[in-house]
C-alpha cells in the first residue's frame, strides 16, 4: 500500500497532546497515518504492544519536545529588561509553567508566547517528518 501524505496539523496535535501532561507516547502508523496513544493505563495486549513497537513511528517524546527550554528561548526574544527579568524569575521552582504563562498573561504577551510556542512544534513536527521520510500537507 502507498504511504499517503500526513496532515502536519495532526503530527503537531499528537506532540502537544503527549507534552500536555501524563506520560503517553504516540506512534504513527506508516500505512493509514493513524495515530495511537500508548500510557500506563492503555488497555492493549502485549502482541499489540509489540506489533506497535516494530511497525509504527514513534512520535518524539515530552523530553524530546522539551517546553521549558522553549519558555527560555521565548523569554530571550524580549526586549524590555523589565518584562524579561519577570519572565525569567517565573521560570524557576515548581509551578514554573503556571507562572510564566500567568506573567505572559499580566504583561499582555500570551499571544506572542503562543505564536512562539506553535512555530516551535511546527519545527519539530517538520524535522520528525523529514528525519522519517515522512511526507506530510500543511492543509
């Protein structure tokens, strides 16, 4: 059977999702594009499992994606020394994420952070297709 093209935006949704927190990893199956989500509550048997394992894609993982250093790339475009210093002190500690969105919300950046954040994704959305001779459609 011929491979068909990925959607982009489907490969993008599949990395936010597993990066959204529980620890799930996604697979793309090669033949018909479809995505599955394997975690510890995942009901599948072991030859499942295994069949995943062999034949399907393994999407990049939470630590590959890596949103943290994408908040410290976010917070070295900026240019007001006030907002950065702010940015920065947000990101440290447990609760970093509430934080740093919380302060992107009160200086009026969220927008510039979530057209950052999704440029990153598409990146790695690209680069996972081209490392996998995966041809995909932006639409």
């Amino acid at each position: 059977m011929k491979n068909m093209k990925v959607k982009l935006d489907d490969i993008i949704d599949a990395l936010e999702f597993i990066n959204d927190g529980m620890d799930t990893r996604a697979y793309l199956n090669p033949v018909n594009n479809d995505i599955v989500y394997i975690n510890e509550y995942t009901d599948i048997s072991t030859e499942e499992m295994e069949k995943i394992y062999d034949e399907y894609l393994s999407l990049p993982s939470k630590f590959y994606i890596d949103e943290y250093s994408m908040m410290e790339e976010f917070i070295e475009t900026i240019d007001d020394v006030g907002i950065y210093n702010q940015l920065y002190m947000s990101i440290s500690g447990k609760g970093a994420f509430r934080r740093f969105k919380d302060t992107c919300i009160n200086f009026g950046i969220i927008d510039n952070w979530y057209s950052f954040r999704d440029s990153k994704y598409r990146e790695i959305a690209i680069e996972w297709c081209k490392d996998n001779n995966i041809e995909y459609t932006v639409k």
